[in-house]
C-alpha cells in the first residue's frame, strides 16, 4: 500500500465514521445506509434500499469486520488501513469485493433513474451524504465525466470507484471522490 492508498483511505474513514467517535462499528455501516436513503428520500422498503442496506450489511461482515483484529467490535483507522492492505491487493477482485455496493449506491445516486448520474444528482449525494463540500463535487464530477457527456453512466461510476480503492495513480481525479486529499 502507498501514501496515497493511506491517504485515500483516511478520508473514506472519516466519512464512514458517521458518529465522530473515531471508529467505525457495524451501527456506522448502518447508519450510512440510512444517510444514503435519507438523502434519496427512498422509503426503507423500497428494492433499491433494501438491496443496499442487505450490500452495506455484507460490506461490514465480509469486509470491515473482519479488520478488527483485537475483536472489540469496532475498526480504528490503523486496523482499517491493515486490513485494506490485506484484502483490496487485486484489482480483478472488485466485482466481488465493491462491486455489488457500488451498484446499489449507483441506484441511489440516480434520481430520475435514467442510468446516468448528472452534476446535480452527484452533488447531492456526496454533499449531503459524505460532507463533500459542492466545489469539490463539481470539480471531481467533471473529471469524472470521461466522455464529457454531462452524466456519469455506470460504468464510469464504476471504474472512479476502483480507481479509488486499487488505484495509486496521485493524478487520478477519483481520488478525490470522498472528499479532497492533498498528494
């Protein structure tokens, strides 16, 4: 892992971290999925807030739990950033590892269900969802937006992810996808 993997990490915690207490518990993981509805304004039996609340559980029991290595029940950001180190080493393992929250989060984020993610929509989920601050929303959007279509479809959304947790590329926009970091 690299400085800038460390970095990226660092941010996502403190954005996974929704109660400030500097650790995140499985009631974190699940309070990001609420924030995610909450932010949709989907009703919690809707499909899509079903199908991500069922990924967010698995995301904590097969990926975040297992990092809490002294069993307390809580991951700090070291045991985090040990674990990442250990389980997020190959890239063709995103489809299995992320992929499946990253579908649902997608579903979220797209407002008017028309398969694409545009300027506004993005904005206000990592506005109001990870505490992105709009100019850096903007900013990530548009270099996100590798076709200049003025929507990311899911694929794009997809490869800014695995950029982001895989990638050690200090110029890859998707770095700052949670929030910017300083390279």
């Amino acid at each position: 892992m690299t400085a800038l993997q460390d970095l990226k990490y660092g941010q996502w915690f403190r954005g996974a971290d929704v109660d400030g207490d500097g650790f995140i518990t499985q009631s974190d993981v699940r309070k990001m999925s609420e924030r995610y509805i909450n932010a949709r304004k989907t009703t919690p039996d809707a499909e899509t807030a079903r199908r991500l609340t069922e990924g967010m559980d698995l995301f904590w029991s097969n990926v975040i739990a297992p990092m809490d290595q002294d069993g307390d029940g809580k991951v700090d950001v070291r045991e985090m950033t040990e674990g990442f180190k250990s389980v997020l080493t190959d890239r063709a393992l995103y489809p299995q590892q992320i992929g499946p929250v990253s579908d649902c989060f997608f579903d979220l984020v797209d407002l008017n269900g028309d398969g694409r993610i545009d300027q506004a929509e993005f904005q206000q989920m990592f506005d109001s969802v990870a505490a992105v601050p709009s100019q850096d929303c903007a900013a990530v959007f548009a270099a996100l937006d590798l076709d200049g279509s003025g929507g990311l479809d899911r694929d794009e959304f997809h490869q800014a992810l695995e950029e982001f947790f895989y990638g050690n590329d200090p110029d890859a926009p998707a770095n700052h996808l949670f929030g910017t970091i300083t390279v």
